[in-house]
C-alpha cells in the first residue's frame, strides 16, 4: 500500500472480510426461515458465522493487492443498523487513519512471533502486536 495509496479502500475491505473482528452474531428469527432444506421456526435463536462465510471459496477470496473491484459479498456490516457504519465509518475512519499512517512512516515490520492474539469466543484482534517503524 505504500507504493500505492490509491488501494487503500481494497486494503480496507479485504482486512473487514478476511479478519473480520466480530466473528458470530446472533439473532432471532422473526419468520420461518427455509435454508437448504431445514426451516428454522420463527422465535428461534440463530448463530451466524460471519467469519466462516467470509472464507468460503465459493463466494470470496483475498484480492488485497489485485486490481480490480473488491468483492461485494463479504458477509461483515451488510444490513441493518451497522449498513450506516459500514458505508461511512469504513472509509472515514480506516482509510483516513491508513492514510496518514502510510505518510508518516517508510517502512514496518511486525515481530509475529510475539503477537498474541485476544482469546475470545467472539471478538478476533490483537492483545499486543508488537511493531517497529521508519519514520519518513
């Protein structure tokens, strides 16, 4: 990206569908609902699993530094209340600070052997991932 910033909205997309922080929602159907056979009775509690079906082969792969469109159909701020998050606080908050980020510094590198990762059934992201920078 540093090469060239003008991918910065792909590098954005790819990281919500790849990595995406919230791994399962949950939620309660408020009709029958027929998938693949099975109906799942309205009141029934659903677990959906963004993180898996941000991984399926069959509907996306990683494409961060292909050109091209991104993929529409990653499965991470799609409907309801968080489409507002989802189509404004991606580019205003992720794609300004990786903007800054990519003028101020030259170079990283990330020591991955020290990173560790939060433990959470639901939440995927760093406790400690530690860096070291080349400040432009």
């Amino acid at each position: 990206m540093f090469a060239d910033p003008a991918r910065i909205p792909d590098w954005v997309e790819e990281t919500l569908r790849y990595d995406t922080s919230s791994q399962m929602l949950a939620r309660v159907t408020t009709a029958d609902v027929t998938l693949h056979g099975t109906t799942i009775p309205a009141g029934d509690r659903v677990l959906l699993l963004a993180g898996s079906a941000n991984r399926d082969p069959g509907v996306s792969r990683s494409r961060p530094l292909r050109p091209g469109p991104r993929h529409p159909r990653h499965r991470q701020l799609r409907r309801g209340p968080p489409l507002l998050h989802g189509r404004l606080a991606r580019p205003a908050e992720a794609q300004v600070a990786l903007e800054e980020l990519i003028k101020r510094i030259g170079s990283y590198e990330i020591d991955a052997e020290d990173a560790k990762r939060v433990h959470s059934v639901n939440v995927r992201g760093f406790a400690t991932l530690p860096t070291t920078f080349e400040v432009r």
